[in-house]
C-alpha cells in the first residue's frame, strides 16, 4: 500500500494507491486516526487501488462513525475503482441511505453519497 | 432411460438456441450481466444434465467453455469478438456432439481440441502457467475427476493447501440410516476433525438401499490409515500421499441432482466468529459460494464495528443477513458453513415454502419482518407508527434501528414479493413438452376428422333427418373448435424462426468484412 497526504488549509486528501488489504489496515488506521485528529475535512482518493478486502471495507467504516462524532467530515472521492465496488457489492456494503447519526445521512456505501 | 435421454436432447437443442441468442445480444452489449448470466447458465444446466443423462463427453467439454465465462461472470475477462466467435464454435460442437449421439455424423475432435486451446488463451496468466511447467499439478492429476468436479472453490483452495503441506488426503463412504442421519453426521465430522481437516461432504446416489441414506466425507490428516481405523472405527481410502503411488482414486459419483420441485427462500444471518480471519477464513468467499445455490441478496450489517480506537485490524465485525431462494434445500446452505459452524452464529429460517402453504397475494410489512427478526420490539414500533413518514424512514430517524436492518428488511420484503411474482407468471404460463412429430400427427387427424364431419353434415341434410341434422351440427361445431385449437398449438412464435438469420447475418458480415 502507498500512501500520498496531501493538506490544504483545514482538508487533508489521503491518496492510497496498491493493495488495501488486512495486512496494511493497522497503517490505513493510524493514518486515519492522525488525519481525523488534526483537520477538519478528510478526502480519501481510492482510484489507484489495486485490491480491497474486507477488513478495509470494516475500517473505512469505522473511519466514517470516528469521523461522525469528532464532527468531522470523510470523504471518498467520486472515482472509485471497479475493484472497490465489487468489493462493497460482494460484501453485501451497498446502501440506499445512509446511518441516521450521518449528516445528511451520508454514506461511504452510497456511490457519490459521500 | 432413453426416455431421459431424449428429454435431454430436446431441452439441449432449445438451450443451445437460447445460447446463440445470448451470445450473438452479447456481442452488442459486452458488459450486460444479465446476460452473461444467461449465457452462462445455459452452458451450466447443459453440462450439469449431460453429466446426469451419460453424455460425459458434452458435460466434459461444455465445463470448459462454462469456466472461462465463470471468469467472465467475475469481470477477469472481458467480453471480445475473439470470445464471441469461439463461444460460438464450442456452441455448434456442442451441436454436433448432440447429433452425433443419435447417430449423426462424427465429431471433429481436432476442431474441438483448438477451440479449447484458444480458450484457455484467453484467460489471464495461461502463459505463466505454461512457463511454470514444474508448478503445481491439476488436482485431477493427483484426484478422481469425479470428486474434483463437485468440490466448491473453497473446497477446492482447501484440498489444495493441505495436499501442499503434504498431508495424505483420505476419503470416507459412509451409509446411515435416514432418521439418525444428522446424528451420524455428526459424529463422524467431530472425530474427523480431531485426526484433521474436514473438507467436503457429499451425498452418493449410486447402491443406496431404502431409508437409508449415503455420503462421502473427504479430509486430510497426516495420520496412518491405520490409527485413523482406530480412531474413527471405519478404514479411510487414502487417495493420494502414498509413498510412491499416487492417484489411488477413490471411487465416487456425482451427488444426486436435487429433485425439489420448489424454490424455497430463506432467511439467513451469519455472524461469524471474531477471528475468522486468523484462521484463514474469508467470509466474503462463503457469502459467494451461497450466492451460487440460488438467487441470493447479502447486506452486511456494520453496527458492530466500533470507533477507530478501539478497532482491531484483523477483527471482523461485519455480520450478514442474506435472502436466499434456492431449490437446493437446508442442507446445501448449512454445507456453505460446514467449516465455520462451530465458531458462528447462524439462524436459517424459511420465510416462503415455494407456493405450498401460502395463498398470500404479498408478504409481510416492514415492522412485521423487524419484530419477527428480534430487531425491533413491538412497543417501539407501536411508538414511531404515529408519525406519518415511511416506516423504515422512522425507525431510523427514531435512532431504534441501524439503516442495514431496515436495508436488509426492505430487501427480503422485495425479494420474496420477486419470487410470488415470478412464481404466479411462472404458473400461469406453465407449459409442457410435446414432440413436434405427435403435434403433426395430431394435425393431420383433425384434418380427417374435418372431411368425415363435412361428410356427416351433407349427409344429414341430404337424409332431412332433424335428429340427425341435430347431432351433424353438435359434430361441426365441436370440429371447428378442435381444429382452431389445433392449428393453434402448432403454429410456432415468428421470433424462433427470424432469430435463426441473425447468426447467418453474423457470419456473413464476418466473411465479406462487413
């Protein structure tokens, strides 16, 4: 997994790029934890990633809650790779609405539902 | 038999047609999974029925073709001209294979040979596998094909990675009585797995005497045949691990093709054990297996994955509730778990028997579905019901529920109202198979019985009887009705007939570069 970051003002952009796999996630988690910390408004850039599993589909859902009670905003980016939404498809992460704790009861699992 | 086998041949013949049509609306919309779904259930129910009627050398290669779209199916090989064009080939081999096994002229198996090369070209890596000669072995190589056929693809990664660790690999016939069925089962799988690793079970159609019911268990073990006789009370057949002879099979058939008239659909939550993924397993890998017995809907629930701090990488949180209508029965879902039972939590209840109990136009409301899952008590539905918003909007909004519950409601509520829809279309346009040579037969009688009314009639008139003229118009009209009927039920549909020319158009463009 490669991690490029990105900040401007109070929005950081996380770039992830290769395989975002169980053996990265302990990385993607203390990267998400260190960016929710010091900005306000985090996007997430998954276009050049290779691989995902499920114990990554589990953080970034785990990133949207943290994110939702630090009142913070998360984001991923509108172009999302076909492997990731297989993965969301294949392991049953599709929504029609998002968490009503969510503002706007946004969703990461809602394509362009950020 | 030969009845079967005829009933085969015919079903083969219209699916063979239903195949060319797909792949000839493919070629105009490569990335429409519907239909390559089609194209690749057509290509399955041929090989699966072939295999069940004899016809091994159909069932053999039309696998083949059905693992490259399997591929496909997945999105690791896109849809091309190339693919098109030798799909279509096996397509009319498949014929071919057909009419020769009436009596029709022999088969080209060079053709056939350089259909499947370029196949097998089209699937990523087949270089690396030709430069890796020294890899390893198919496991028909090392296993009957008769086994290695019926084995899912996790049964399969499992057989794999135990024969890697050079563990013997060993199988077990067991026969048990119908009543003490699961108790049997379970005994046996809990002392095979304290001698090893349980890899798939599967029941045996052939020598099978009455009430009684037979199955076959294969494992891995790295024990001696003969302390696995001690210790299961039965001698296992190793198939393969011997010192200096491999490929010992163990003779086995295919399971019996499930005889279920109907689909029935379940609802299934599988909450899998915290550290399943420690242990090797992928959850999503079994939620794909399921989705293979059937039509099959999965929403993962995340209210248990906690914040970012308190996250445990290589936890899994996510629990699923699936909707599953299969014709394969309880057994065949609980086989999907068979190795993850033991640390799980899953709940399989029917929600709609296939049409044998329910005269219910529809199903179950929202809060009804909630209440019976336990995700909901009454008193809390009884609370938000005196706004006016849609129910599943309320409950969330109301904070009682996680927006996958309702998700997931809504989806089995759709799911089942799909399948009482598709179930009453289905019935009211129930049809049976007829030979088109009793049809023609049935024709040209009516056509006799025509002459013979017009005769009667005339002479009715002729003899001014008023009973008998009485009687000819009964006949005439009872005639005229049978013959409409008649002509009716032999006149074909259009559409069979012009979708024949669109292949002939296909191959024509294709030859003048058109």
């Amino acid at each position: 997994m490669e991690l490029q970051v990105e900040q401007s003002g109070d929005i950081e952009r996380l770039t992830f790029a290769g395989e975002l796999t169980v053996q990265h996630s302990d990385k993607l988690r203390v990267s998400l934890m260190r960016t929710l910390d010091s900005v306000n408004h985090v996007f997430i850039d998954l276009e050049n990633v290779t691989s995902v599993d499920l114990s990554c589909l589990q953080l970034l859902c785990s990133a949207c809650h943290s994110s939702q009670k630090l009142n913070k905003l998360l984001t991923i980016t509108d172009k999302r790779p076909e492997i990731f939404k297989k993965a969301i498809e294949d392991a049953g992460y599709s929504r029609h609405v998002g968490c009503a704790s969510t503002i706007n009861k946004s969703c990461l699992w809602i394509e362009n539902g950020n | 038999m030969d009845k079967h086998r005829e009933a085969f041949r015919d079903e083969a013949y219209e699916l063979l047609a239903e195949l060319e049509t797909s792949l000839l609306e493919l070629e105009d919309a490569p990335e429409d999974i519907e239909i390559i779904g089609r194209v690749f259930r057509a290509m399955h129910t041929i090989k699966g029925s072939g295999a069940m009627f004899g016809f091994d050398d159909i069932a053999a290669f039309t696998h083949e073709i059905e693992t490259v779209f399997d591929l496909v199916r997945n999105g690791k090989i896109s849809v091309t001209k190339e693919l098109i064009d030798l799909t279509l080939s096996a397509r009319d081999h498949i014929r071919t294979m057909l009419d020769a096994s009436e009596g029709g002229e022999a088969t080209d198996e060079v053709m056939a040979g350089e259909i499947m090369a370029s196949l097998k070209k089209l699937i990523p890596g087949s270089e690396e596998t030709k430069e890796d000669a020294e890899g390893p072995a198919p496991l028909t190589d090392l296993i009957d094909e008769a086994i290695v056929r019926v084995l899912s693809r996790n049964e399969e990664q499992r057989l794999r990675a135990n024969i890697n660790k050079n563990k013997k690999i060993y199988c077990i016939d067991t026969v048990a009585s119908s009543p003490d069925f699961d108790s049997a089962l379970s005994e046996i799988k809990a002392k095979i797995k304290k001698q090893g690793e349980l890899i798939s079970i599967h029941p045996i159609s052939e020598d099978v005497a009455d009430g009684t019911v037979r199955f076959k268990l294969l494992f891995a073990s790295d024990k001696t045949p003969e302390s696995l006789k001690a210790a299961l009370g039965v001698m296992p057949e190793q198939i393969t691990g011997r010192t200096g002879e491999e490929g010992n099979f163990c003779s086995t058939s295919l399971p019996s093709p499930d005889t279920r008239e109907e689909s029935i659909t379940y609802r299934i939550r599988f909450r899998p054990s915290r550290d399943i993924f420690a242990k090797g397993t992928n959850p999503v890998l079994l939620l794909d297996e399921l989705r293979q017995t059937g039509k099959c809907k999965v929403v993962a629930q995340t209210d248990a994955i906690p914040l970012l701090e308190d996250f445990d990488p290589e936890a899994c949180y996510t629990y699923w509730d699936v909707i599953l209508t299969t014709r394969r029965g309880i057994n065949a879902i609980k086989d999907v778990f068979i190795f993850v039972e033991d640390d799980s939590e899953l709940i399989i209840d029917v929600i709609d028997d296939g049409g044998r109990l329910d005269n219910e136009a529809g199903y179950k409301r929202l809060g009804e579905i909630l209440i019976e899952r336990g995700d909901l008590t009454h008193e809390d539905l009884q609370k938000v019901l005196s706004s006016q918003k849609p129910i599943g909007e309320m409950l969330v909004d109301a904070g009682v529920i996680d927006t996958g519950k309702v998700q997931s409601a809504l989806i089995e509520q759709q799911h089942v109202s799909d399948v009482r829809e598709s179930r009453r279309k289905a019935e009211s346009l129930s049809s049976i198979r007829v030979s088109s040579g009793k049809l023609d037969s049935l024709v040209d009688l009516v056509g006799e019985l025509v002459t013979v009314q017009s005769r009667l009639s005339r002479t009715a008139a002729y003899q001014n009887d008023p009973e008998l003229l009485s009687i000819a118009e009964e006949v005439e009209r009872l005639t005229c009705e049978l013959r409409d009927n008649t002509m009716s039920i032999r006149m074909l549909p259009i559409g069979t007939t012009f979708s024949k020319f669109r292949r002939l158009v296909r191959t024509l463009s294709n030859e003048l570069g058109k």
